[in-house]
C-alpha cells in the first residue's frame, strides 16, 4: 500500500501533500516508514516533520507543542501594522508570532514568554529573548510600563469543550496551550489586568478569541482599561486595546 493510500485510510483528508511532506523530510527508507507510521497513529503533521508553516516561514514545532493555527496571522498582521519597537509574545508556545513579527521588523526587539518548558524549548529554537513563566511574571522587569505591543494568544477553550476538539489537538498538544477555564476566557482576563502596568501609554494588548466569546472577551479588556475593539477576519477574532496615553 502506498504512503498516500495508507494515510487515507488513516483519515486524512489531505493524503497526497501529507505523503509529500513527509516524502521530503525523510532521510532514509526508515524514516519514512517511521515519519508514516506516527502520522496513521494521529500525531499532528507538524509534529511528525517537525515544523508549521506559518505567515510564510517554517516554524519549528517540537511534539506536544501548540501547533500555530493559520487563523491566528490577524494578530501577527495586527501587530505589524502598529511597527513596534518593543514587542512581546506572551503564550508563545513555538514563538510563531514573536518569530514572524523578528523577521518582518528586523529592527524591533522581541521578547516571548511561556508557562510550558516544554514550549520554551521549543521556541528558543526559532527566537532569542525567550523566557519561562507564568504570563508577564516571565519577563524582565526593566521591560515593564515600555512595551509597545504584546501579543497574547492566549488558551480559550472552555474546559468542557476540550473533549470535543479534533483528536491532534486534544490528544497531542499541551493542555496548558488549550484550557482557557469555564468559560475559556480566564487566562485572557488575568493578561488584560495585567497589560496595563506593562504596556507604555498608547501602548497595545490583542488577544484572538472566538466569534462566541467576543463580546465578554471585549468586555474584560474594558473593564481592565484600554480602549477596546473587535477586529475580524474570514476565518479569525481577535481583541485589540489600547492604553490611553
């Protein structure tokens, strides 16, 4: 049976550019039987080959790390339009977005944080100034009341619909990276409240969410300050505020 009639039958329903990957990754006949084997047993494409595509770049993304959603280049779109000279990636499982936005705006400085070891490792892989601990308490204080843009893409699933997620996701990635509490919005509020101490004034804070939860999401980034709005895309949500100067 072929790589690619082997993966149809696994259920994946893109067969032939995943055999092609991992055609292309392989390094020997065994490695591709290995690469296949661990693909027909549900572990995420990306974690097979080792990297995302994501706004363009590969990432590297190491197993039981948060694998970057396409949906989530709003936020990496959103803060390069705002040109920061300080910018932070705060939940950054691989460091997707701090890497895009390193790479878009070479001359920006880029921190990123992660409560996961894990996912630090990991992200050290793809940018420098990678720090580990929970939310801003990771980052250096000297940083604090300076940073133009902190981009959060926080956990928000509700904790209930966690079963329901496909099985690559809820079985292979972290579920830190997931859980945004009962109603999923829980880790989103703590890093509105704290973003005001940490931003500059005029600074930005921008969270993806879903279409559902938007409106209480926009509410705690009210509650804990900025002025706030909801920018949307074909596929994504996301929060954006900002601290009055």
């Amino acid at each position: 049976m072929s790589t690619v009639d082997r993966l149809r039958a696994a259920g994946c329903v893109f067969a032939e550019d995943e055999a092609a990957l991992l055609h292309e990754a392989a390094t020997s006949p065994e490695h591709l039987e290995e690469m296949v084997v661990q693909r027909v047993d549900g572990l995420p494409l990306e974690h097979v080959v080792g990297w995302a595509e994501f706004c363009g770049q590969r990432i590297t993304v190491t197993k039981g790390v948060f694998v970057p959603r396409h949906r989530t280049e709003l936020l990496v779109d959103l803060a390069t339009d705002l040109n920061p000279e300080l910018a932070v990636d705060l939940c950054c499982g691989s460091g997707a977005i701090g890497a895009v936005l390193q790479h878009r705006l070479p001359d920006a400085t880029v921190y990123a944080a992660d409560i996961d070891p894990v996912a630090v490792a990991c992200a050290r892989k793809n940018l420098t100034n990678v720090f580990e601990g929970d939310l801003f308490d990771a980052l250096p204080t000297h940083i604090r009341g300076h940073i133009d843009v902190v981009v959060a893409n926080v956990p928000y699933v509700p904790t209930d619909d966690i079963r329901f997620m496909p099985p690559e996701a809820r079985d292979f990635e972290a579920r830190v990276a997931l859980n945004g509490g009962p109603d999923g919005l829980d880790v989103l509020r703590r890093v509105a409240d704290q973003a005001t101490s940490w931003l500059r004034p005029g600074g930005h804070l921008m969270s993806e969410t879903s279409e559902r939860q938007a409106p209480e999401a926009l509410k705690a980034f009210t509650a804990a300050g900025l002025d706030a709005k909801l920018v949307t895309s074909e596929d994504a949500t996301a929060v954006l505020g900002r601290l009055a100067k």
